[in-house]
C-alpha cells in the first residue's frame, strides 16, 4: 500500500464517520459529543529525494507495529539506497525496534534518530546479533 493510499484510506473513514454522525437522529435527553479537532494522525510518512537515487522515508509522529508493513512495502519498492528520517518521530513502539534492527543490518540508514531510539535499536541490535552494545549516543 503507497502512502497516498494509506492517507486516503484514513479521510475516506473519517468523511464516513461524519457522515454517519450527521445523520443520527438525536431525540431528546441524548448526548452526542463530536470533536471539533480532528483526530491526530498517528504516522505519516514523507518519500523524498537524496543524492544520487537515493530515498529518503521521513516518518513522522508515532510509529506502531501495524505501520511495520507499510514500511517494508515502501522499501521493497525501492531500487537505490535507503534512509529512514526519525527527526519528526514522537514515539515508537517496542515492536518496531526489532524491524529497525533487520532495516539497519540491511544497509538502511536510520537518521536523525532520538537518543532514546539510538540506544534501543542498539541494545535490540546486541541481542538479536550477540554483540556486545555499542554506546549509541
């Protein structure tokens, strides 16, 4: 799934919701609370353009397992090198960090990783390879 049609899938459901919403029928002594801010996004993901064909998948927000496949489906599709952005990334998930481990013996570069990530890839690293951690920050 590209991340167009993931974004699309996710306004597609909230345009349904509302309208949904709209058409409840509220009759009296009923409460109906609709949220005025939208729902926040939890992973966006940015393809962008490096030097000399490379990619660069910039990830924003929090990153869950269930956004896992979507990733590797983005990376399969790649031909050229590959980097990981995490300079906009709140939270990641424990699942996550054995998926960076494998993109990161793959050859993907992680960037901009937060410290707290930088030590958990590393500590994930040492026990999925039997190597010693190497301080990551």
């Amino acid at each position: 799934m590209t991340v167009r049609m993931f974004l699309f899938n996710r306004l597609r459901v909230a345009l349904s919701l509302l309208s949904v919403i709209a058409d409840l029928d509220v009759g009296a002594g009923t409460a109906l609370v609709v949220l005025e801010e939208p729902i926040p996004m939890t992973c966006k993901i940015e393809r962008l353009f490096g030097a000399e064909n490379s990619v660069v998948f910039r990830l924003c927000g929090r990153v869950q397992v269930e956004h896992v496949s979507t990733i590797s489906d983005l990376i399969l599709g790649e031909t050229g090198a590959i980097a990981l952005d995490f300079e906009e990334v709140t939270l990641v998930d424990r699942d996550v960090i054995s998926f960076l481990v494998v993109c990161e013996l793959k050859g993907i570069e992680l960037r901009n990783s937060p410290a707290f990530l930088q030590e958990w890839v590393a500590q994930e690293k040492a026990r999925l390879t039997g190597e010693p951690p190497i301080n990551a920050t």
